[in-house]
C-alpha cells in the first residue's frame, strides 16, 4: 500500500522509493528491436542529479519553471525527475504540436529552462521571432559538431554540485495545458498535493508488484501517462519501458521482450491489437479455435465477479502469450472505448481499465474499480473525489461537477477562466452525465463547445476560427462544435463545422474551394468537416462580439441533418 | 515523378484500396487515404520494409504530403 500523506512532494516520494527498492530495475529504453539502456533506481537516481546539477549550476532556483518537449525515452524522465528535485515547476509539452504551437505555449509559460531533442530543436530555430531569449535550451542527442545557435547540450558536464530542493504540498508541481494555442492557452496549475493524492489513489487501485513493468505508449506528457507510466512505478518500485517508435510491430514484440504487465493506450492501439489476436485465433484450426471460444466462456463465467489474473492467464494462455504473458492491465480513457472491444478483452482475462478524467483534475476522476468489471460507464468516483450531477433533467443527466483534493488551484494568468472553471471549490467540467444507483458515472455529452478528440486533445472551436478570416464573399462566420448545437447523446464521432453568412443566399465555390484548402492545411484533428448556412445577421453583443449561445440556440431550431453540409462533398 | 514517390503511391494505394493514379504527390496522406496516425505508423513499417531504410519517428513528425513522404524516405537510402 502507499502511504503519502506525509510526504510534501512528488520529488520526496520518489527521493523515498529509491531509498527503498535502489537495486531494482528502474527504467528501460528500447528502439526496435535493440535496447538502449537500463537503470537501477539507484543510476536513475544519479542520471537525475546530474541533470538538476545542470540547471543548478546555471542559477536555477526553487520555483523556477522548467518545459520539457520531448518523445517517450530515458531522458525525459531523468529531466523530470532531477527537475522537481532542483525545486522546478515542470511543464510538459505536447510533442506532436508543431513547432510554432509549441512556441505559443512556450512563451505564456516563460520557463527558464527547456529540454528538447536535437530534432524539435531545429524545428524550432526554423521559427520567426523566439520566445526562448531568456531561456536556458538543453537538446539531447545532437550530433557531434552540430550547430545549437543558442542551446547547449543536455549530455554536458555540470559544472556543479548538486542540491535537493525541497517542495511543499501546496507548492504548483506542474503546468499542464488542457487546450489552446490560440485564444487564451489553459495552462492547469497542478500542486504536489493534488498529484500525491492522485498517485495514492491510483497506486493502490492498480499498483505495480517490484517485478512488473509498465509499457509508457502515451506521450509522458499527457496527464495519463505522466501518472500511471512515470510516478505510480516509481513509488512502486516497478519498472517503466520506453519503446521510441510507435510502429505497431515493435509495441507488439516490446511487450513480449519485456513481460509488459501494464500499459495505457488510445482506442486505435486498442483496436489493433484486438484485430491481431483475431487474425491470430484465424490462423488456427477450426477445433483448436472452438477449444478457445469454450476456454473464452469458462473464463468469462469464472471472473465474473472480479479479474484473476493468474487463472486467465493459464486458461488462455496462447492468447496471453502473444501479448508477452504477464499482462494485468490496460487502462483507458473511458469516453472513447468501444465497448465491444472492452468486453472482448475481458472475455481473455485481459481488463480495460475505463476511466474518465479531465487535466483540471489531475488525471482521473472515476475509474472502473473491475468489482465487477463494466464496459457500459466510465467507473466511479475515485475515493477521496466527490462527484455531482447538477441540474439534472427528468432522466437524471446534468452537468458533471467535481470536487477533492485532486482538483486544480486554477489556470495560469487565466483568472477569468479560473473563475468559470471552479466555482465554491468544485470543478465544473462541462461534460453531462448520470450517475446510476451504484455510483457509476455515464457519460451523455457536453454541455460546452468543445470536442475532445480520441487522442485526448481538447479542441475549442474559437481557436480555429483565426484560420477562416477573410474567406471571399463571407460577411460572418463562426466555428462550432456540431454536438453543441444539436446534442447527439454520444461522445464519440464529434465533429466541427463553421457557419457562414454568405454575401448572398449561398457562399460561391471560390469561396468553399478556399474553405477547403485552408482546412486541409489545418492538422487531421482540428479540421472541420462540414457548413452550414445561415443568410440571417449573427446575433451580436453591442462591442459587436458574436453570442455564441444565441446563435447555437437559432440554429437548434433547423434539423441538423438539413442544415449540415458535408465539407469535401460540396 | 519519382522512383520513391511512384512506388510510394502505388504501395499506399494497395494497401487502403484507393486509385493511385487520382492520388496527388502534394495530396495530404492523412486525407487521401483516410487514415488515422496509427494506421500511417503500420503503413511506414511496410514503406521501411519496401525501400529498406529505417526511419526514426520524429522525422515523420510535420510531414504531410506524398511528395514529403517521399522526400524524407529518399534522404535515408
């Protein structure tokens, strides 16, 4: 069991789990099939002193803001790590952003130090205007004799001792951002607090035995797998593997190389390895494949109150073996799993961990405690977390609002937001739900304009708007997330799509030819796909600011299916 | 066009049943073929395989079209 509640910081904890399990087997980074490196927690712990001694030694005091923007490998945890012992508050960054989105964050968070790898490194230089003057860049592997411009190396001597710094509970351990590159980011202010409350929650939940290993897919820097693939292990004295492609091949024989017990993965990844075991069982003869459909049942009917692990695994055992073995778990967000595939790997023995959470509070909220297993909700509030309904119609669904020591302390240089998101010291959420007799938390929709994709990105329509100014013949036009004029009742397959006031009573094709080619630049995710058009004057604040709400209400009245128009189709 | 951008086209087209001979070298990928990043990650291990090269993730990071693809192959051979 954890115990954390006297301890003041994610650093101290760590700083403890060294002390304890020193000799086990920390960290692993593969790439492909050969292997990079491993660590003891004890060499862990050296490669993240010297790396604070870095920052040290360059004037990098208690408080002071450190960015990393960097793939999942052994690097990125050692600057994480030497980080919050330097006293750092750490922001993580997205790595899939491109360059100038990256920048844009960069610049409202102002770190004094960044880490980044030679590649995003260039990228970066390649950009106008720099939001780094002031700031320290360390780039790992840059080849010999390459040019830095400003930057130094990551790998470089000191130069200096090394001092702990010590950090308190209420103390900001992170800056995550939620959303935003445009408009104004939403960086979630994140306290030591929040996130030792948060890993005692999860820890003991699913906690990782000294000889298991968790496989860290996700981008460390989301808020799930900064959780359950960087600090839950850590405080375990578990180990984490790193795999630096994400070719499906390689994750797949990773996992057997390296016995993965658990691992976190979007629904795509999901989706694969559900389509490989299937091809699998294909291969086999038809009576060896009805063996395994009645050892699939005998299963099912024997956990069906709970997992067990050990009798699955010797049930199923070809199936296990084709993914290493020894997985327990696979967690994922719960908004986006197919519940056929859910259902489908546990019929193996293998559980999918649904649950749902929100970077404002920490990680999870609520999560599938598998007593029994259910892929119908998103899991229940975990313990600590109070979980509301509030103004709920006649069939129970309301918004979502949360309240515990998980939640954020609010917004950076965001008060208004701040102001919007906690209120009376819960957490709106934006999400609508119901809660059944049980506690399990179902979610329905959104009550805001937003989407969230299945990558986990929050997509505000506002912050796409900026790419569709000044389209021919277009007197006004605003972007929308479909689901918020017309809810749906789902949250998956959420689409954008602007509305257009054209000059006449239809844009031209000049003008949705235009449309279309400034979509397409836009990334897979952000793009919209269909329009709508509205000939009548957007309703409009006196500062001539469009209102949203009105306009989402005059459109509710039209059908959606009559007034959406397919983007590519014309 | 060239060698690599031709080849490239034709495996893409087979794999996700699309008609190379409509697929633009400027075309976005994504788009084009409809698919996600997970499914271009399956599609650059069977590019690897094809050309025989070995190319790291964060090259591929940024690069949209075709003829990007292409480029970024080329330079490993």
């Amino acid at each position: 069991m954890l115990h954390l509640s006297r301890i003041q910081s994610i650093g101290e904890a760590i700083r403890d789990s060294i002390v304890t399990f020193k000799t086990n087997e920390a960290l692993i980074e593969a790439e492909r099939h050969r292997e990079n490196g491993r660590w003891t927690y004890r060499q862990l712990r050296q490669e993240a002193e010297r790396f604070a001694a870095l920052c040290q030694a360059q004037g990098f005091a208690a408080g002071d803001r450190l960015a990393i923007v960097m793939q999942n490998q052994s690097k990125w945890i050692f600057s994480g790590l030497g980080a919050f012992w330097a006293g750092a508050t750490l922001i993580p960054i997205d790595y899939k952003l491109t360059a100038s989105e990256q920048l844009e964050l960069l610049a409202h968070c102002k770190p004094r130090v960044l880490v980044t790898e030679y590649s995003t490194w260039l990228k970066m230089q390649r950009e106008e205007g720099s939001a780094l003057e002031r700031t320290l860049v360390l780039v790992t592997e840059a080849p010999e004799g390459a040019e830095l411009g400003q930057a130094q190396r990551w790998e470089q001597e000191p130069g200096g001792a090394f001092t702990y710094t010590a950090r308190t509970r209420e103390d900001v351990a992170c800056i995550v951002y939620s959303s935003g590159t445009s408009g104004t980011p939403k960086g979630c202010m994140l306290t030591h607090g929040n996130y030792l409350a948060q890993a005692e929650i999860l820890g003991n939940l699913y906690p990782l035995a000294e000889d298991e290993r968790f496989f860290s897919v996700l981008p460390t820097n989301h808020a799930i797998d900064f959780m359950v693939g960087f600090i839950v292990p850590l405080l375990c004295g578990g180990g984490i593997v790193h795999q630096r492609t994400l070719r499906p091949q390689f994750l797949r024989s990773t996992m057997k190389k390296y016995g993965i017990t658990h691992i976190a993965l979007v629904p795509t990844i999901l989706k694969n390895l559900e389509k490989r075991i299937k091809e699998k069982l294909d291969e086999l003869p038809g009576w060896q494949r009805q063996a395994i459909d009645g050892l699939r049942r005998v299963n099912e009917l024997a956990t069906r109150k709970e997992p067990n692990h050990r009798l699955s695994s010797t049930v199923l055992r070809p199936i296990h073996e084709s993914l290493g073995g020894k997985l327990k778990y696979i967690f994922a967000g719960g908004t986006f799993v197919d519940r056929g595939i859910a259902d489908y790997f546990y019929e193996l023995g293998i559980p999918v961990v649904i649950g749902y959470g929100l970077t404002e509070a920490s990680t999870v909220i609520t999560v599938n405690d598998l007593k029994p297993f259910r892929s119908d909700t998103v899991g229940k509030a975990v313990p600590g977390v109070d979980v509301e309904i509030r103004d709920a119609n006649e069939a129970g669904v309301g918004e979502v609002w949360v309240r515990g020591p998980t939640v954020m302390k609010g917004y950076l240089d965001a008060p208004e937001l701040t102001a919007e998101a906690l209120i009376d010291g819960w957490l709106r959420t934006g999400d609508l739900g119901s809660m059944d007799i049980s506690g399990h938390l179902k979610l329905v929709g959104r009550a805001k304009n937003m989407i969230v994709t299945e990558g986990g990105k929050n997509i505000y329509p506002e912050d796409i708007e900026s790419h569709f100014e000044n389209l021919p013949g277009i007197e006004e036009y605003s972007v929308f997330a479909a689901d918020y004029i017309w809810p749906r009742g789902a949250m998956t397959g959420e689409q954008l799509l602007v509305v257009l006031r054209p000059e006449g009573d239809w844009p031209s094709d000049e003008c949705l030819e235009e449309l279309r080619q400034r979509n397409r630049r836009l990334p897979e995710f952000k793009r919209l796909s269909a329009f709508v058009v509205q000939t009548e004057e957007f309703p409009a604040t006196a500062s001539l600011k469009i209102k949203r709400g009105v306009l989402a209400e005059v459109l509710r009245e039209r059908k959606r299916e009559d007034a959406m128009r397919a983007l590519e189709q014309g | 066009m060239s060698d690599v951008l031709d080849r490239l086209i034709k495996l893409a087209a087979k794999k996700y049943s699309a008609d190379a001979s409509t697929i633009e070298p400027d075309g976005d990928v994504f788009e084009t073929l409809g698919i996600d990043s997970f499914q271009a990650a399956e599609l650059m291990s069977e590019l690897e395989m094809e050309f025989d090269v070995e190319i790291p993730d964060y090259e591929l990071q940024g690069v949209k079209t075709f003829s990007g693809l292409a480029g970024v192959i080329d330079k490993r051979r």
